[in-house]
C-alpha cells in the first residue's frame, strides 16, 4: 500500500504538467514572435492574437497549479 501513495498522481501533478506544456507553447511562440519582429520585419495579427491567448491560458494554468 505504502508503493501506491508513493505513485499516486495528484490534482497539483496535472496541473505542473499542464503548466509545462503549455509555457513550451509560449516559448515557441515567443520565439517566432521574434522572429517576426527582427527577421521577417512584418507584424501578422492572427500569430499576435495567438500569443496573447497562449499568455491567458499559461496565467491561468499556472493560478490553477498554484491553489491545487
């Protein structure tokens, strides 16, 4: 019995892990949000939309982890 409360998996363990998937998509996107800025020199409001809801669900994620 002791093994499986060493194993268990809590409510907090799947919100880290939601948490790291989801600022891996952040920096993805951060990164080709830089890209856009000092490479290509040309701004596209869809990517730009989609970094700020990736930024909304990261800061939600991470509230969620936080009072799990």
């Amino acid at each position: 019995k002791a093994w499986r409360q060493a194993l268990a998996f809590t409510d907090r363990d799947a919100w880290l892990y939601l948490a790291l998937l989801v600022f891996g998509m952040f920096a993805f996107q951060a990164y080709l949000t830089l890209v856009e800025i000092f490479l290509i020199h040309a701004y596209c409001i869809v990517c730009l939309g989609s970094q700020a809801a990736i930024l909304a669900i990261l800061a939600l994620t991470v509230r969620s982890w936080r009072s799990a």
